[in-house]
C-alpha cells in the first residue's frame, strides 16, 4: 500500500494527525470532488436538472457498493445515515406478541432504544446473550437460545463503538441459517475497514454509514437486504420512491429501494459511490490487513506505558483502540491532544447498550490505512 500517495490523496492529512476515523474519516479526493462537483452543477443549472444529467452516475451507486459488500444491486438502498438504515429495516419486520429478539451485551444504546419501543409496542421480548470469555457474543449461549425456538430476530453490531473487538458475524449467520431466523447487522464500524461479505457472513440486512471508515460523506449511508426476503419487510414509512401509487392503492417497489425516499442528499449519493469505488480499488483485504497491523502496534505502546490500561477485548480485533491513563481524564486529554493537532475521540458508557459498566468512560483512537507510525508516536508523546 503506498502510504504516502494515499496521504496527498487525502487533504486533510496536511492538516491533522487524524486518530477519529470510528467517528469520521478524512475523505480522500476523489469523494470531495464528486460532492463539491455536483453541487456546483446543482447551482449551476438547478437541481432537478443536475439529477437527470447525472442519472447514470447515481445509478452506478447502487453497483459500486454492492461490489464492496458482495451484494446485488437491487439489494442495496441509498439512506441518509446509518441510523435511519437500521431503523427502516428494524421497523420493517412483522414483529407478533412473544417474538423473541436475541442481542448481545455491546449493543449500541440507540439500538437497543428501538428494540424497546417495539417490545412495548408489539409484546415481542428483548433478551440480551451473555458474551464469551473474549467478550465476543458467546455462540455456546446463542445456540442454546436459539434451540429454545420462538426467535424471530438476532440483531448483531458488528464492531461495538468502545472496545476494539470483532463480533463473529459468520459463525452467527450460519447458526440463524439454520434455525430460518431473521440476521440484522450493524456493520457502521467495519464497513471500510474490514473485509465485509454480505454472502460469507449470511446476514438477512445490514446497515453502514458513509462517514466513517468507508471514508464518504457525513449524512450518508446505504442497507442491504437480501432480494428473497424484501417482499416480507413493510417499511415503517412509504413514498413515491419506495412504492408505486395506483390509486386508491399502492405498490411497494420490489426491491431494496423500497427502503428509500424519493429526496436525498444527491451529492452525498455519489460521494458515497465514489468512496466504494475507492475502497474497492486498493482492496479491502489489504485496507484490514493495514488497519488492523496499526491498531496493533498503537495496543502495544500504550500497554508498555505505565499507568495506561488498554480496555480492548476480542480475539479479532479492528482499528478501535480504547484506553485510560491514571488520574487523568479522557475528555482532558482529547482536549490536549486537539490542541496539537491531533484527533481523537472519547467514548461513553451511555452509548453501551446493556453493559455500560463493563468499559469506563475512555479515549477511543482510530487508525485508518491512511495514518502513520509516526502519528502514532505523535499521539504517544501528547499524552499524560
């Protein structure tokens, strides 16, 4: 990977030792200049008009991020962040009284906001699966509570926001295979840093966002769901987009758009397209391998520094690498290493699902391919 033409790819790192990439990435050129270019059409010659000169672009989309993720592309929606993915796809299942909806103890609290608005809603049950010695989802306890029958739902997140582990999405897939249970993924952290199959992994739907590791712009995102099961998902909302009006009825689209609205951020969409694209080019194979060497090396030197305990867990680990340094407080020394130029982010128990005591309020560094050994040592030197 030749690390310095990335980097004068990548404006951004002239600027800023960028360690907040679990956040938002720097985007690398060809991104900006997909969203700067075609807003600048849109003031140009108007809206609409920009989106039917582009038509053919905005519709290779679909193609760029189906080709990252091992999808088709009528199975890949354009949506506006990886939250709303996730909820118009978690709000599109048929949930019946006593439906069981399996997660795990790292689920992001947005999340598991939405899982208890449906169980109050529909009388389904929400039951945490307690993780293994790793702290990875044990898969002894989900086949346990599969084999106990009335699941209609394991929701996995993939790559938790605050403790570096890789939950193992395959092994997952195949068990809700074989007991013909519904697999959504959370894949907003590992989308862009990892080597993401929609195919190996089994996953029904999952969610990603644009502005993270993917390295696209904020207010984007894209899901995926599987072309044998969309005709059962009714999306909590519709439009002329997601379905045909034939009055005084409609018809849903009959594919993953059916998860779209008719207005989005178009520039966004192929900024987006354009991130795929580059994602694809260097190989995500090698982007993990990069990524997942850096935080290795960062683990290392923080853990032979006295008083900095590494909280991170998992057998696989990602790019997210969480620590604490004695009598000093994370935001204070996100605060200090901002004034260096160097980013980092803090992460807190209140987004931690079901455990939030099971990771401490902490500083979250996240290395992307782009990032050096160099600004490692740079954040190493910034701190207490």
């Amino acid at each position: 990977m030749d690390v310095a033409r990335l980097r004068a790819d990548t404006p951004g790192c002239a600027e800023v030792t960028h360690l907040n990439n679990a956040g938002a990435a720097l985007p690398p050129r060809p991104v900006l200049e997909a969203v700067t270019g075609h807003l600048a059409l849109e003031a140009a010659i108007g809206g609409y008009e920009a989106a039917e000169r582009e038509a053919s672009a905005i519709e290779r989309f679909y193609g760029a991020v189906a080709g990252l993720v091992g999808a088709r592309p009528d199975e890949i929606a354009y949506v506006e962040n990886a939250t709303r993915a996730w909820d118009m796809a978690f709000y599109a299942i048929p949930f019946a009284p006593g439906d069981r909806i399996l997660t795990t103890s790292g689920e992001y609290s947005s999340n598991a906001i939405a899982y208890r608005q449906v169980a109050a809603a529909k009388g389904a049950r929400v039951e945490v699966v307690p993780d293994g010695p790793d702290g990875t989802i044990s898969l002894e306890a989900l086949d346990a509570e599969l084999a106990k029958g009335g699941v209609r739902l394991v929701s996995l997140n993939h790559v938790p926001t605050h403790n570096g582990l890789v939950n193992p999405a395959a092994e997952v897939g195949r068990r809700c295979a074989e007991h013909g249970v519904l697999y959504l993924l959370d894949a907003c952290q590992s989308v862009g840093q990892l080597a993401v199959d929609v195919r190996e992994i089994g996953c029904d739907m999952m969610s990603a966002t644009g502005r993270k590791f993917l390295r696209g712009p904020r207010g984007t995102g894209f899901l995926y769901v599987r072309r044998e099961i969309v005709a059962a998902l009714e999306p909590p909302f519709l439009d002329l987009r997601a379905a045909e009006w034939r009055a005084p009825d409609y018809e849903p689209r009959p594919d993953a758009r059916r998860f779209e609205t008719w207005e989005r951020f178009t520039a966004g969409q192929l900024g987006l397209a354009a991130a795929a694209d580059y994602a694809s080019a260097l190989g995500m194979d090698e982007i993990e391998k990069r990524v997942t060497s850096l935080a290795a090396t960062l683990r290392g030197e923080l853990s032979a520094r006295p008083g900095t305990s590494v909280l991170d867990r998992g057998t696989h680990r990602s790019g997210i690498v969480t620590f604490t340094v004695d009598g000093h407080e994370p935001e204070a020394i996100k605060q200090a290493a901002r004034e260096r130029g160097i980013n980092v982010n803090v992460t807190s128990p209140a987004a931690h699902g079901y455990a939030p005591d099971a990771v401490p309020e902490a500083v979250r560094a996240s290395v992307h391919y782009y990032n050096t050994e160099e600004e490692i040592d740079r954040l190493l030197a910034a701190l207490p």
